[in-house]
C-alpha cells in the first residue's frame, strides 16, 4: 500500500504495542486530509481518506485563527459534513491509535501518568473538548491547560467529531 512516509511510520508505531494479529486503526489527522490506516502486524491493509484536515479547518472554518464560539460551532458543522459521506471503515477496532504529540502532553498535563501511550475514552476527549469550547468562548487558554493554537484546536476538534459520529470507544495516543 502507498502511504507517506510519516504515516507509515505511525502505523508501525501504532502496531508495535498490538498483540500478534490484533487489527489497528491509526487516525492520522494532517494538513489537508485525514487518513484512517487499518491492518495488523505492521502491515497495512486498507486506507479511507477524507477530505479534511487541521489546515483546513484552520483556513476554513476558523478563518485563519483561533476559533472563537460561533466559528467552532462552523467547524464543527463541516466536520460532521465530512464524516457523514458514509466512509467504509472496518468493524474492529473500536479504538483509534493517534501520534499526537501536543494532545499527548496535554492529556499528561491533565493527570494521565507518563508512559508511552495514554488510552483516552470517549469521555475524556469530550472533557478535553469542553476545555477548548471554554477557551472559545472566552476562558485564558493557559487556565484550561491548553495551548493556544489553532491546528491543536483543529485536531482537537477533529478527533471529537470522529468519536462521537463514527461510535469509536476512545483514542491510545501515542507520544
């Protein structure tokens, strides 16, 4: 399968803490698009890419900034747009792998122990998302723990969306 080389990477990554012949889906959310890469063994087996990405959101929805309510709200919309087409995904697994270096700090920050991988269930991202839609709304981003950055926010955003619509259980980041 052809991949970039970043994502491949991830998905090697993702697959080196799986047991023998578990499935892994990597979530991978980039600039343009956002992959969603399943297989097992390190080797891959399919992909399905949508037609959004952090950058995206960013420029689009987010006209260039930091989302302020009303421009979250916008995103949000498209992003639920996207995942709506119906996309095939495979049943199994139901928790996404994600290399997300500055959600992963965030998620420690938070209180989750240090270790390679930090599992976060449906619950905690949604906590994680209540504390950027407070910064959006007015809160100081550094009171909520998290950095102001529109891309974090962008895929912050996208990862809710991906859980809640596509009914995945929750998300292991990796470092």
């Amino acid at each position: 399968m052809n991949l970039p080389d970043l994502v491949a990477a991830h998905f090697s990554r993702a697959c080196s803490g799986a047991l023998p012949g578990e499935r892994v889906m990597l979530l991978s959310i980039e600039p343009e698009v956002t992959r969603f890469v399943f297989g097992s063994a390190d080797e891959p087996e399919g992909n399905v890419v949508l037609q959004l990405g952090a950058n995206a959101v960013v420029r689009g929805p987010f006209k260039g900034g930091f989302p302020d309510e009303s421009r979250l709200e916008t995103a949000i919309a498209v992003v639920e747009d996207e995942l709506m087409k119906g996309w095939a995904l495979p049943g199994e697994p139901r928790l996404l792998s994600l290399v997300e270096p500055t959600l992963f700090d965030v998620a420690q920050a938070s209180g989750y122990r240090p270790q390679p991988r930090i599992e976060l269930d449906i619950q905690a991202v949604e906590g994680l998302f209540g504390r950027l839609a407070a910064v959006s709304y007015g809160s100081p981003a550094a009171q909520q723990g998290l950095p102001m950055d529109a891309e974090f926010a962008a895929r912050l955003l996208i990862l809710r969306e991906v859980l809640h619509h596509l009914r995945f259980d929750g998300v292991m980041l990796l470092a």
